[in-house]
C-alpha cells in the first residue's frame, strides 16, 4: 500500500486506524478472557499437557481468522508446540515477524490472588488474570492490530508469526526451531512482543537484555558433621568458608566486585528513578540500594551478581553441628559488552581463587545465555519510533531488560540483516511472574495502534 494512494494526510490516517483500534477492544477483552481461561502452564507437574496444545489451537485459529494463511502448531525438539503463518503483502513490500508466546507461569498459590487466577477479572481499571500480560496480552495486541488494519486497507506488507509455547520454561524449543526452519520466519523486521514500557503511557523499546551464567560451588572439610561444642574453632567449618567467598563478591556499597569484571559502566537510555524502583522492587523502608551509580546504571549496564540458593540445614530443627559441607548456587547476569562465556570463567576463577583453609572445592558451571542488543537505528527504527510516539502521544524511550531472552541472539544468528526491536504491554505495574498480575488495557490499545502505524509506516518507506 503507497502512501499516494489514498489523499488522507499523516494525521487523518493515524486518526482513521484509532478509532478502529477502539472500535476492536471489546473483541479485544474477548479473546483476552478466553486466553487467560486456559491454563496454559507448559510444565505438566502443574497442568495438563493438553492445556498448551488447547492453546496453541487457539491462537492458530485466532491469527486465522485475522488474515493468517497456512497457519500451523509445529513440534519443537523439547515436545511443545510453535504456531505459525504468514500473509502476503503487495509485491516488494518488506517482511515482518511478530514474535509472542502463549505459555504462561503458574499461579504461585490461588489463594494470594484477589481475583480468579483463570478468569479475566477487571477491577480498578486493569484487567487481572495469569497471562494477562504476559504474554497472552502481548498476543491481543497483534491480533487487535491486525484487524484493524484488515478493515482499513489490508496489510500493508507481508506478516509472519511464530508464537511458542514452552519460553517460561527456557527449554529452548524454539530457540532450536528457529535454525531448523529458515524460510518459515525469515523476516526483514521481527517484533519481540515480550516486554513493556517503563511505565503505562509510556512508549518505550527495550534496547539491551542482560545475558545471563551461574555455578554450583560446594565446599568441603569434615567426613561428617561433628558437635560445635567439642570441635568448633579448630575445626573446618564450610559455611563459614562460603559466606567468605561470597562476601568478596561485592564491595562494602554493594558493587559488584568479580576480578576481571568492569562495573563502572554507565546507562544512556531512559532514566530508573529511584522511588519507582524502590516501589516495584518492593524495597521496604529505610533499607538502602546496592551500587554506586544511578539505578539504571547498575540494572542495566553492569554485571550483577545474586546467591539464589544455599544447602544448609534450616534454623528450624537444626542441631548443634559444624557441618561437613555446603552448596550455593550464584547468579550472574551480565550486561552487553562482555560474552557469557567469559563472564562465567571469571566467576569461576574469582571464586577458586578465595577457597580459604584449605577446604575442598567444586565449581559447577551452569548454562550461558549472552547479552543482547536490539536495533538502534534503520528504516525499522525509525518507523517504530514515529509510530510508537503517534499512539501514545509523547517522546519515545529506551530501556534495559534485567531479564534474558535467548531466542532474540538466536533470531539475531539466524536472520543477521534483520531489524529486531522488543516491546510489550507488560509494565512493572503487570507483576508479571507473580500473583495478581494484570494488564492495563490501555497498553494493549496503544501498543496495537502503534503496531498497526509501523507496519503501514515501514512499508511505505519501502516505496510499497
């Protein structure tokens, strides 16, 4: 579709293509509600199998109806399944992917819900419901735009989707599809439609994802536990030893202190003011932040370092014993500049480094997933950010993501002239990945209007 093909200005076009997104969202909350009503859970400890796959017949038929042709829910290696399609635009236009996911994460108990977790709930303004957000939300708005551009000209250039099944796994299914089947998805943009502004009504791309390693490290002293009273002081003791080599990985401001590690880097996108961070963070009263630097300095540009775990026995019913060994398991997210590869040797290395006594050690290395960086400039660019700043009416931002998406550096091998750009609906007022999460239906109204804008803008600029 050119731009000379019809006499409507920038303007009255925007305006067009809103009052149709509008007119879309009670079909909108529709398909949202049926969504969130299965429960699409792809771990089969927490729901049935036939959950996922009654999902994936959904949104097959759902992107069917919207103008999809070929649309299919294909096997991935880990046993999920991916639904995709396509739809061709007018000859020469260029190819965009839109990229989603249909799996959602478990309740976390039903009893700390204010509302059902299966039934789209609203309530102060916002739509409540697992998946509603993430990422089901994220569906609505592909859909939503779609339809409108179907009943206000057709689609403007060729589309194609891929929505998987089992991300909230990271079984890597998809990440494993990809590679294997080119031509399927094969795109000049592709749309990541998993994450969010940095706040409602505020249109943001994420830019930068963290990349992500952890090790296992075990210490150990003592063939077996022995009594604190007779033997503690001269003997051994491996928690002790672990709290000191954790301790050295931050300093006395909390910075992230692993040799061979730059912590100093600064942030250029949009700020983290710190009483926002304080509340999404849950951040209680009084208790200070870690690091030198501005929030989003050290969320987004520096390499951070958590201990999600320790093998000790618990207060409760423990006894009195210096214990004969400990486990922890340490995280490490990483910031784009430096490869996982590398981060988890220098992690490893710091830490080996810092046995003290003597006591036997065993690193572990976990899994690596690396940095990644989305596009900063181009025709996709460009047209996202005029889009994105038309239907929400103001500057648009760019922030980093503490989070890993390992398929956007697969999408980024596997398809290396594409434009790749993140967004979403989920904003940290979602609480996604926790109860009571929702989605502010605003969100899903401008993001599908600006989706609609970008695919119109970025085939004109195409001269199509």
């Amino acid at each position: 579709m050119s731009t000379t093909d019809t006499p409507r200005t920038a303007a009255t076009d925007t305006d067009a293509l809103r009052a149709v997104v509008a007119g879309l969202m009670g079909r909108a909350r529709d398909d949202l509600a049926e969504l969130v009503a299965i429960r699409s859970v792809a771990d089969e400890a927490v729901e049935p199998v036939e959950e996922c796959h009654k999902a994936a017949r959904w949104v097959a038929d759902a992107f069917t109806d919207a103008g999809l042709r070929d649309v299919t829910a294909s096997p991935t290696p880990d046993g999920s399944r991916c639904v995709h399609g396509h739809a061709p635009g007018p000859e020469g236009s260029p190819t965009v992917l839109l990229y989603c996911h249909y799996d959602v994460q478990p309740p976390l108990g039903e009893d700390v819900w204010r509302t059902p977790v299966w039934e789209l709930t609203e309530r102060d303004g916002r739509w409540y419901g697992r998946g509603a957000a993430d990422c089901k939300g994220n569906i609505v708005a592909h859909l939503t735009a779609l339809r409108a551009l179907q009943r206000d000209g057709g689609l403007p250039c060729s589309v194609r989707l891929v929505c998987e099944g089992s991300e909230e796994q990271g079984t890597g299914g998809l990440e494993e599809f990809v590679p294997e089947h080119p031509d399927l998805l094969r795109a000049d943009a592709i749309l990541v439609a998993d994450t969010g502004n940095v706040a409602a009504g505020v249109p943001t791309l994420t830019t930068t994802l963290r990349g992500m390693t952890s090790v296992d490290v075990t210490l150990a002293g003592l063939g077996s536990a022995v009594h604190s009273g007779m033997f503690g002081g001269p003997a051994p003791d491996p928690v002790l030893g672990l709290v000191r080599m954790l301790a050295s990985l931050h300093d006395e401001r909390g910075n992230t202190t692993v040799d061979g590690l730059d912590a100093t880097q600064t942030w250029r996108g949009a700020p983290y003011p710190e009483d926002r961070f304080r509340a999404d963070a849950n951040v209680l009263d009084g208790v200070g932040l870690l690091g030198d630097g501005t929030v989003a300095d050290v969320l987004w540009a520096r390499p951070s370092v958590t201990v999600l775990g320790i093998d000790v026995p618990p207060v409760v019913g423990s006894t009195a014993a210096v214990q004969p060994s400990v486990t922890a398991r340490v995280s490490l997210r990483l910031p784009p500049g430096v490869t996982g590869r590398d981060a988890r040797d220098a992690l490893v290395e710091h830490l080996a480094a810092r046995v003290p006594w003597g006591l036997q050690c065993e690193i572990v290395p976990g899994p690596v997933g690396e940095p990644f960086v989305g596009s900063l400039a181009g025709p996709a660019f460009d047209a996202m950010r005029v889009s994105m700043e038309e239907a929400y009416g103001r500057p648009l931002e760019t922030e980093g993501q503490g989070g890993s998406i390992p398929l956007c550096n697969v999408f980024a091998d596997t398809f290396p002239d594409a434009d790749i750009m993140l967004l979403g609906v989920e904003e940290p007022r979602c609480l996604i990945h926790a109860p009571n999460e929702s989605v502010d239906p605003a969100e899903i109204e401008r993001l599908a209007l600006a989706e609609a804008l970008f695919l119109r803008r970025y085939a004109a600029a195409a001269g199509t």
